[in-house]
C-alpha cells in the first residue's frame, strides 16, 4: 500500500478480504495494530467515536496493493501519551476493513522509542514509559490499547438552568406554609434560606407578581362592624347611676424591660380532631426571641397545657432566654399557675372582659393567618396528621 499524496512506497499488505477488526475493546478503549510499513495513522470510520472529535481536512490518498485507491473522509487527534500534533494526528477511511493502524515510523519521529518482544511491545519517550501493548500470537501482530479521544475532560453531571422554574419557586413557597410574600422575601435576604441555592427574594418577586390563592385564603381579614354607624349613641352619664364607692383600688408601678414578657393562651376548638388527637393549639409569644410558639395539645386540661408551655420552655432555656413576668388569661388552673411561678417568678392575669391585654390574642390571629394559608396549600388530608 503506498500513499499517493507523498509518493511513499509501503511494504505492508492491507488485504480487504479479511475479517473486520472491532476498533472498541471491552474497556471501552481504541484497540490499534502496529504496523512499520504505514506512513500515517490510519483508523477505521466510527460515527459514534468521530461525529464530535474530528474535522473534515484534505482527503489522503491511499493505494492498495490491488491498486485501488482508498481516500479518507475525516482527520482525528489519537489519545497517545506524551504525543505531539506531529505523533497523534490520525486519518479516517471509510474502506479500511482490516483495523486501525498505527505507524511506527510516525512514531518515531515523533521522538518515540518503541521497543518490540515476543509477547509485548512498550513506548517510550523521554525516559518514560509512555503505553504498553501485547502480541497476539495466532495473527503474529503487535496490538495497543488508546483511550477514546475527547475534546474536553471536564464532566457535566447535572446542570441547573441558569433561569429558575417558576414552578419550583411555587413548590418552594408552598413548603414554607404559603406565608406573605414581603415576608419571605425579607427571612431570604437575612439569610434563613442560605442552604436553598435558587432562592432568592428577587426570583420570588419576579415568579410570585400575585400572591397564591392559599396566601390570600389565610390572610383574608374581615372589617369590623360598626365603623360608620348611622345609629346615634348617648354617651351621656346619669348622675343617679353612680353609686358610692364601696373598694378603694391601690396601684403599683413596677419597672419591667420589654423583652423581660412573655404571653401565652390557647386557639378556639379545630373543627376536626387530628389523627394524634390533638384538638387545640397552646400558643406562647416571648418578646426577647420576637417569636410565636405553637403547639398542638389534645384538650385544654391543666395537663396538656402545662406538657405544651414545658417543652417550649426547654427550648426557650436552652437558647438561653427567660422572662421574668409571664402574661396569661385570668382562666388558669392552680397546677399551671404554679408552674409558671417556679419558671419565670411573676405571673399576671389579665382582667376580666379585657383580653386584648394579653399579646398572645394577637399572637394567636398571626399563627392563624399563616396556619390556615398553609393547610390551604397541602392536601385536605395532611390536616389530620398534626
């Protein structure tokens, strides 16, 4: 076979009568037969080894020994250690049915040192070992083993679109309980979400311009009655109703900090009973965490109640915060009001008939607000499982 291009006499023979060579071993490597007599690399065509790596350069020109003449269709870069563009560069041939090839002489100009024994074949370059073949002994040719040629190393194992789904920052707010979405976004920008790599409060914004109908559902606050009354009311006093003083009512200012107070009360009856049977919720506001605690209790019983205000309490110590005055309703068991002596020291009940005294009503319509927007995002059943 000679190479018409360069007017190169081959001494090897390339019969296109014998059985085809597999290119691709087992290990997913580029099997190759040295070969002397070849004056370039010459490779088998592979659509699925070729598409993405070569370029359509000058056909080489290659003649047979039959005197055909045999033309390659793309040029190729070959994985070979400590090779050069002048040692690696490789034609493809459509008609090339015995193997690829590899040429010793383009080797070794490339500075190679290929050594050659009964079983093996070793090359060298600069002192090092650079790849290692075998002899196959029934055909009596040198094989070496080159790994697939890649344009990149660099693996993409998973890739997130650079614009987020819309539908996920949906999902994401409907796992937060479906809360406002002023107030997500300042807990994002403070730095609550920091492990949510897609979350931003400027993405909120953009994918969330009207909130979900679960967050209007629990935010929906009714209008009071009697703002603009048409009635007229007298609010005069009669004197004949005020009677003589019977009590004389003694006060005592006493200087306590802001974040010193906490609050506590329970929810009205959950229309249904949860599969724990829980009924009710207790809830607790501490002004020092500025936080709301909630938990569900099975009945309003002194012993539920004081289970609910305990364990908040572990949690509140072990952070380390403590009230010195604790606000609740005048209705109070005896158990649980001296339970909060031993905790907090000073406890103060609110009169009767005026409840908007104690925080915890207001505590109580928040957690309700964003109670019911988040069991308005979840399934009817998940209420039971509380």
């Amino acid at each position: 076979m000679c190479n018409v291009n360069n007017k190169l006499n081959i001494g090897s023979i390339l019969n296109p009568n014998l059985s085809t060579c597999n290119h691709l071993d087992q290990t997913n490597n580029l099997s190759c037969i040295l070969d002397s007599g070849c004056t370039s690399h010459y490779l088998q065509h592979s659509p699925d080894m070729y598409d993405a790596t070569t370029t359509s350069q000058k056909a080489v020109n290659v003649q047979l020994p039959n005197g055909a003449i045999m033309s390659s269709n793309r040029t190729t870069l070959l994985n070979i250690p400590e090779a050069t563009s002048k040692g690696n560069t490789a034609h493809v041939f459509k008609d090339l049915a015995t193997g690829n090839l590899l040429s010793v002489g383009q080797l070794c100009d490339d500075g190679y040192k290929i050594d050659f024994t009964k079983t093996k074949v070793t090359l060298s370059k600069n002192g090092k070992i650079a790849a290692q073949g075998h002899r196959n002994i029934q055909k009596g040719m040198w094989y070496i083993n080159l790994p697939i040629p890649t344009t990149t190393s660099d693996i993409a194992n998973f890739i997130l679109p650079y614009k987020p789904n819309q539908k996920a920052i949906q999902f994401l707010h409907a796992a937060c309980f479906s809360p406002c979405i002023s107030t997500w976004c300042n807990a994002i920008d403070n730095g609550f979400f920091k492990s949510w790599p897609i979350l931003t409060s400027k993405r909120v914004r953009q994918c969330l311009e009207v909130p979900p109908f679960a967050t209007v559902k629990g935010h929906m606050t009714q209008e009071r009655q009697n703002l603009r009354s048409t009635s007229k009311m007298n609010f005069a006093i009669n004197e004949k109703q005020i009677e003589t003083p019977s009590h004389d009512c003694f006060l005592k200012i006493e200087t306590i900090k802001k974040s010193d107070l906490s609050y506590s009360d329970q929810t009205g009856r959950f229309p249904i009973r949860s599969t724990r049977n829980h009924q009710y919720i207790f809830v607790l506001f501490d002004t020092a965490s500025n936080h709301i605690f909630a938990e569900p209790i099975k009945d309003r019983t002194s012993k539920e109640i004081s289970k609910a205000y305990s364990k908040i309490y572990l949690t509140l110590r072990k952070a380390g915060i403590s009230s010195n005055l604790h606000v609740l309703d005048n209705e109070s068991s005896k158990d649980f009001t001296e339970l909060l002596k031993q905790n907090n020291g000073k406890i103060q009940f609110v009169p009767p008939n005026a409840h908007r005294r104690n925080v915890a009503e207001r505590a109580i319509r928040t957690f309700k607000a964003n109670f019911i927007a988040g069991l308005s995002s979840t399934h009817l059943p998940y209420a039971q499982t509380i």
